[in-house]
C-alpha cells in the first residue's frame, strides 16, 4: 500500500488502520520498514523511500507477490502474534545472491 502511495505520510494509527493491527505493531512495523531502507521518517509519520534499486526491486516484488497471493500474504500479516509482525518484517531483508 506504501508503494501505491509514496507522496502518503504514514502515521501509527494510519498504518494500524490499514493493516487492521494494534498501534503498537504498527509501531514495530514502520520502524522495521525504516531499518530495512523502505521508508523514512517525516515529521510524525513515515513516506515510502527506498534507499537503493535492491530495495526497490523487493518492494515491488512485494507488490507483485501480494497481488497474487492476497490470502497468504494477509494471513501471514494477521498471523498468531508477536511473530506475526516479525514475519512480515522479515521479507523485506536483503539476502545476499549464492
């Protein structure tokens, strides 16, 4: 959804809202989105910013995934918790290429 709107200054409760989540994971996402170079802080919220191609490329794979698997992907975000939200974190890391 960030990437659909990159001009979008995403707020906790936004985010909370839109991924029907508490504001506290909200919270653990966004901050992992910044840690993994997909969004930067502006004023109270977050803008969707990747910082290199690499990363661009995997939120679009993101995109892309979702807009295939939209069940998988929506039971992986609402998942049992605290892992849920690790999870769903977790697939923005960059892997190295074997």
């Amino acid at each position: 959804m960030m990437v659909k709107a990159p001009d979008t200054v995403w707020t906790v409760e936004l985010m909370a809202a839109r991924l029907y989540v508490s504001s506290a994971e909200a919270t653990i996402v966004l901050r992992q989105m910044t840690a993994h170079g997909l969004t930067e802080k502006q004023g109270e919220g977050h803008c969707f910013a990747c910082r290199t191609p690499e990363v661009t490329a995997n939120a679009e794979a993101v995109v892309a995934l979702y807009a295939e698997q939209l069940i998988a992907v929506t039971h992986l975000i609402h998942a049992n918790r605290p892992a849920r939200v690790q999870a769903f974190a977790d697939a923005f890391q960059l892997r190295k290429k074997e």
